[in-house]
C-alpha cells in the first residue's frame, strides 16, 4: 500500500513539474514601450521608513511614460515615514495623509488603495508596495505587456530578495506555488475565480476596468486584496493574469524571521478558501512532496530519489524564471513544504485566537 502511494505521489509530482516548465516558457515578459496615456503610480504606506524613500526614488525615475504622477499615502504611520516623505521636492509627487481610525468593515491597506485612487484622473492605475524597487522602464513595460495581450490587469511578480534563512527557504514558494500548480495559459482569457493569480507588490490595471469592477470597496474587507481584486475584474468580465516582473522589479519583504512569521500569519488562514480548502492544500503538498521519502525507509529508493528530484527540479525552473537563488536552497524544498505547513498552523491558531495583527492594527 506504502508502496502505491508513494508510486502516486510521485506520477502528480512529475506532471507538476512538466506544467512548471510549460508555464515558464510561456510567461508573459514584459518590454517597455512608450506610454501616452496618464499613468499614477500608487503607494500605501504605513511604518515604512527603511523603505519609502527608495520606493518613492525609483518610481520618479520612471521613463517612457510621458504624463506620469507618484502619489503616497502616509496611513498614519508613527515612525519617521512622514519624515522621509517630506525630503521629496519633486511636483510630480502628491502626499497624502491617512487617519488613525478605519472606516467600518475596511482593512488598513484596502482603503489607503481606495483614497489614492480617488485622488487622481488617470487611465492606469500602478500599485506598488513601499517595499518595492521599481526599474526606470518598470511601469512601461507593465503597461505595454497589458495592452499587447489585451487585458485589463497584469500583476508583474517581483523578484524576491531573501536576506535571512527563512525567507530563503519560504519566499521562492511563493511564485513556485502559482508557476507549478496553475495553468497560467488559461488565466488570459478565464473567469473562473479558482484560477486567479495576483500579487499586490506591483499590480498594473486600466482605471475604467477598476471603477467598473469596484475597485478597492468591492474587496474592503479580504486581508488578500490582490486576489480578491482579480476575481472582482472576473466577475465583471475583466480579464487579468500574473507576469514575470522579475527583471523589472524587486522586493524585499522581510527583514526579520519574526516579522516573516507574522507576514504570512496574517494571510495564510485565509488562502485556501476556508478550512478546508486549506486541510487540503497542505496536505497535498505533504503528500506529494514530503510523503515519498518515506520511500527510503522501506526499501524504495528509487521512488524516493524521483520524488524529491522532481520536487527539486520544479524549484529549479521556478528560481531560473524568478532569478532566485537556485542552490542550495531548491535542495531543500522538502523542508521547506515543512515549514510553509507550520506557517499555516500558526496562522490558523493565531485566528481563532483572534491574535492576528499587522502594522498594529488587528486583523479579525
């Protein structure tokens, strides 16, 4: 019976793996062209002044776009991000500041996205994180990747910067998790909210579409905005996908282990859909990823070198396309599974205990 299973887990790791490199040849890759329309690049930021002033530099920067705005809003942060903000004389820069006390029903990010949206008179709306570092031709080339496929919303996936152990064994999984289990082809043209594929860091979208879809107000309350803004777009007949933003883009999320810890507490339990729904994921990835090494302590070496070989080789592609760092670090996908699965056990735990907060503000 062991024997089977793991003869199963390792057929799913495999066709896995083939739609990992299916997917990558045929990532859409932005190329910048020049943009007429007027384009504002948006920045929530709360707490952010290791950050913002990069974020901010690099988005002035933007080139081939002839009417471009930066606009930020400082969400009432206690740090010295106002601060920081006020060293900036450039009259393409608007600051705008948030209060203390939400809006009932919204959450932090979610409204701070709203009032900058309402805040200008563009054609395309530029999200981005205060974490982000953009390329001069970033937003360029977002925008003409989006009007060559004729979508309504690209979201370029940034390539992740991992300075402590943890988020080198837990951020690749990020892109690795969409690239090896979604087909990315179908995403262009689906509706189906299942299939959606979206990551706030830098997130690309036609305003017209936006309105119509309701924006931000449509999904005030879902900790996972960028998704949940995706299927927004799908319910009203928009179509929007993931991109490679890796040579575009970078992102440093963490800088500590601990504040990873609480980075993904706060969105984990909410992932999958439910309890279930994330029973199920997490018991999938142990199955197939983790479950055939089993195979080495009865006797099956072989199926048991297949199975964390294919694993290993899904990261590889995913790290190849994300420009991560491919070595040793793809060998230890394994534990990594691992880890991600605690993560969901914390973020879960911390929920009902009703715990989770983030930027000091909790998260029901």
């Amino acid at each position: 019976m062991a024997t089977t299973l793991i003869t199963i887990a390792v057929v799913i790791s495999l066709l896995l793996t083939l739609n990992t490199i299916v997917n990558q040849l045929f990532l859409i890759r932005a190329k910048p062209g020049q943009i007429s329309e007027k384009v504002a690049i948006l920045i929530p930021a709360r707490n952010e002044e290791n950050t913002i002033t990069t974020a901010v530099r690099s988005a002035l920067a933007q080139v081939q776009l002839d009417n471009f705005e930066v606009v930020v809003l400082n969400d009432a942060s206690t740090d010295a991000t106002a601060q920081k903000l006020l060293e900036f004389s450039d009259q393409r820069l608007t600051i705008i500041n948030g209060e203390p006390d939400l809006p009932e029903g919204w959450l932090g990010k979610n409204w701070a996205c709203h009032r900058l949206t309402e805040s200008v008179d563009v054609d395309f709306y530029v999200f981005i994180d205060s974490d982000v570092t953009l390329e001069p031709s970033a937003v360029a080339s977002a925008i003409t990747a989006l009007t060559q496929n004729q979508l309504h919303l690209v979201s370029p996936y940034p390539k992740q910067i991992a300075p402590i152990w943890l988020a080198r064994l837990i951020q690749p999984l990020l892109q690795w998790s969409w690239l090896t289990t979604v087909p990315l082809r179908a995403t262009r043209s689906t509706k189906r909210p299942s299939l959606a594929v979206a990551n706030g860091q830098f997130l690309v979208c036609r305003a017209d579409s936006y309105r119509i879809s309701g924006g931000h107000q449509a999904v005030k309350g879902e900790v996972l905005d960028d998704i949940a803004l995706l299927r927004a777009f799908y319910r009203n007949g928009f179509s929007g996908c993931v991109i490679d933003g890796s040579d575009i883009a970078t992102c440093q999320m963490y800088e500590s282990n601990q504040a990873l810890v609480s980075g993904y507490s706060k969105s984990l339990w909410n992932a999958f859909g439910g309890p279930i729904g994330s029973l199920f994921v997490n018991l999938f990835f142990l199955f197939v990823y983790v479950y055939p090494l089993a195979g080495f302590a009865i006797g099956e070496n072989l199926l048991a070198t297949l199975g964390l070989a294919f694993g290993i080789m899904s990261r590889l592609v995913s790290a190849q396309s994300s420009k991560s760092k491919l070595l040793p670090d793809s060998l230890l996908h394994p534990i990594s599974i691992l880890i991600f699965v605690f993560l969901n056990v914390v973020s879960w735990g911390r929920h009902i205990a009703g715990t989770n907060t983030w930027k000091s503000r909790d998260l029901k």
